[in-house]
C-alpha cells in the first residue's frame, strides 16, 4: 500500500506532467500591433491577415537605416515599384515566390515601416506626424509613441529592427543591425517559405529569422 506522503509525491508529479504537457500544447498567440500612421490613419497588422508583414522599426538614431532597408525589401519583392511613380510606389503588385503555381495570386509582402518615438511628449504628436507628412507625402509610416514594438518584440537602439509576421497573424522572429548580403537573402528566404506554407500542396520547413541581441 502506498504511504500518503508517496500518493502527494506521485499527484504532484502528475500534475507537474500534464502542466508541463500543456504548456507545450498550447498555440501560439497572433499578435495584432494597432498603431497610427502620419495621417492620423488607424493602422493595424491584424488587417493584413493573409499576407506576410515585415515590420521596420527603429528610434531616430537608426531611421535612416531603417528607411534603406524598408525599400530595398520592398523593391525585391515588388520590383516594379523601381520607376513607379511616387503615390503608385506602395501599391505595385508583389511577386510570387519561386515555384509558386501558375494563375494563383500569392500572398502579398508589406514592408511596414514605423518610426519609434517613445520620447516625444503627447503635446507634440502634432508635430511629428507633420514632419513625417513632410518627409513621407505618398507613403504610410506608422508612429509608435508609446513603444509598443519595443516591449512586443525586443530592440535595439540606434539600429533598425526587423520583426516578422507570418500569414496567420503569428510572430515569426526578429532581428537588428546592418541587414546586407547573406543576411539580407536568407530574410528573403524566409518571407517566401513563409508565403510557400500557405500552399496546400506544398510542405515548407521554415528556419526562424535569428532573434534580436
């Protein structure tokens, strides 16, 4: 006959298990990042369901890096915008990824950017909204002032950051700095294994984009 002390150690052991068993079992939760853009547009990732979204955030000190980055991944994968005049730039259709069936639209890539402006004061939204008006005339940048990117997804400051969402609305990965050569390719790569797994007939083992330092 088993002691009491032995049926509290076994209970708590079967407890502990099944706890155990259905943390892992548990699905992974959308996030859905609402923010504003510089003409005072609500703006939100969960109204591009069914798309990729390639959020490209950064604080002042890395903006310009950011905007780099933002256009050539825009351009790659919507290479007609090069030439496209300015109110048309966002709007070009995107390309499929390789092997994609002939005749089926793919899911799009938004390359999102957002200026990251926790610092400045309520008063001066104003302002900052303007300016980007001024600097972005065509173009929708969404403004986080109250650095829901950085405590969503991580950051790191003065580089711009690159935060991943698959068509399911799940975040895929992060990740920060100079994003050249290699590291450039294999976030192509990525974003269209991401669009591939949307294919029924197609099973795409997807390697997550490396995580922010």
């Amino acid at each position: 006959m088993l002691r009491p002390r032995t049926i509290r150690a076994c209970l708590f052991l079967c407890v502990a298990t099944l706890a155990a068993v259905a943390h892992a079992q548990a699905p992974a939760r959308g996030v859905n990042i609402v923010l504003e853009d510089q003409f005072r547009n609500s703006r939100a990732t969960e109204q591009l369901r069914g798309h990729v979204v390639v959020l490209v955030y950064a604080d002042r000190h890395g903006a310009e890096q950011a905007v780099d980055i933002g256009r050539r991944l825009h351009l790659r994968f919507h290479p007609s915008a090069d030439g496209a005049e300015a109110t048309e730039w966002s709007r070009q259709p995107v390309v499929p990824p390789p092997g994609w069936p002939a005749g089926v639209i793919p899911p799009d890539v938004h390359v999102v950017p957002v200026a990251c402006v926790p610092e400045v004061p309520k008063p001066l939204h104003g302002v900052a909204r303007s300016r980007l008006r001024t600097e972005s005339p065509h173009v929708s940048v969404w403004l986080d002032f109250d650095d829901a990117l950085r405590h969503n997804f991580g950051a790191v400051s003065g580089e711009p950051n690159i935060a991943v969402i698959d068509t399911a609305g799940l975040p895929h990965g992060t990740m920060a700095g100079v994003v050249d050569g290699k590291r450039f390719e294999d976030l192509v790569g990525v974003i269209d294994q991401l669009r591939l797994r949307v294919r029924p007939d197609v099973r795409a083992a997807v390697v997550p984009v490396s995580g922010v330092q």
